[in-house]
C-alpha cells in the first residue's frame, strides 16, 4: 500500500524546516517524530487484511447509514465547525500565534485528509458495484472539496506556524481518523484480532 510513504512526510519535514524556514530543532521535535514514526509502522503493520467483499449497492448503502456510521459523521462535523470557529474568534481576538489556536489548523486538516481518502474508498466501490452515476459525481466531488480543503486549512496553518509542529499534528490526525473513519464506515474493527486491538 502507500500508506507508508505518507509517514516520510514526517522525515522529510524535520530535515526540511530547518533549512527551508530557519526552524530550530530541539529535543520534543526529534522524540515527537520517532513517537509518531512508531506509532505510523505499528498501525500499519497491524492494520485489517481482510478484503471489503461486497456485493450490492443496497449491502453499501447498509454499512454507511448505520447509526454508528451516522454519529460519526456528526461527531466530525461538529469537530470541524466549532475548531473553525475557535481559530476565527482567537483571531479576531489577536491570538492567532497561539499554540491552542494552531493545533485547530493541523486537526481539521488531517480530518479533510481522512474524509478525502474515506470519499475515494466509497467511489471505489460505488464504481465497482456499478452505482448510479449521481452517486459516482457527489463522490468525486466530495474528493475534490476535502482535498482542497485539506490544503487550504494545513498551508493557512503552516503559514502561520512551524512546520515541526503542524505536520507532526497532521499526520497523526490523518492517520488515526483514516483508521477509526475505515473501521467505522467499513466495519473492519468486527475483523480485527485480538492483537490488533
């Protein structure tokens, strides 16, 4: 898979921050990103490997709008709404340097992230299960609206905070909602052993 090559993103910025932005590194920022590097590897390797074997479009239809699949959704809405309103309230208030207010931008970022890559797993299968070409276009579109708002919010982040702290934040979130977003929507926490869990 390529889930691997997106936690070197982690590698490439603690070299890159500090030549490309002037970023002192420091301890945190080197202990972080080993943490974070384990962490990635662990889930990676642990991960579901059983294939979504599904057969039908109504079989779809039944996993997403399951009620646990629905509060999720809401729970990320929610997530996303209020942190967009902290950061605009803090900086309006001039506390737009803050760090409570910049870990909103990374969070909501790795959220997108998640929901863009949680949006193509759906259009993979809508397409093949041969769905209605409705559901195929709100599909791409839903891709192309978290992509770029991943890329907005992560680079209005980056543009006001440091690279070894928003990437670091970004990836972790990405990762841990694109796990609870798949095992969620897809049921594949109900095929995890023990020792995945």
């Amino acid at each position: 898979t390529l889930a691997p090559f997106g936690s070197m993103s982690l590698i490439v910025n603690l070299i890159l921050a500090p030549l490309l932005h002037g970023e002192t590194l420091e301890h945190i920022d080197l202990i972080s990103t080993a943490l974070v590097m384990v962490g990635l590897v662990t889930c990676i390797t642990s991960g579901s490997k059983v294939p979504l074997l599904l057969e039908s479009m109504s079989e779809l239809s039944a996993l997403i709008l399951r009620p646990i699949c629905i509060l999720y959704f809401l729970a990320l809405v929610f997530f996303v709404l209020s942190g967009m309103v902290h950061i605009y309230l803090e900086e309006r208030a001039g506390n737009g340097a803050r760090k409570s207010v910049g870990i909103f931008y990374p969070l909501i970022a790795g959220t997108f992230a998640s929901s863009t890559a949680l949006t193509a797993k759906v259009m993979s299968q809508v397409i093949k299960l041969k769905g209605n070409i409705l559901l195929i276009i709100l599909c791409v579109l839903g891709v192309v609206f978290f992509a770029v708002s991943n890329m907005t919010v992560n680079n209005r982040g980056l543009s006001n905070h440091s690279p070894l702290f928003i990437v670091p934040v970004f990836s972790t979130t990405f990762l841990a909602t694109n796990i609870i977003g798949g095992g969620v929507f897809f049921n594949e926490f109900s095929t995890f052993t023990p020792k995945q869990w």
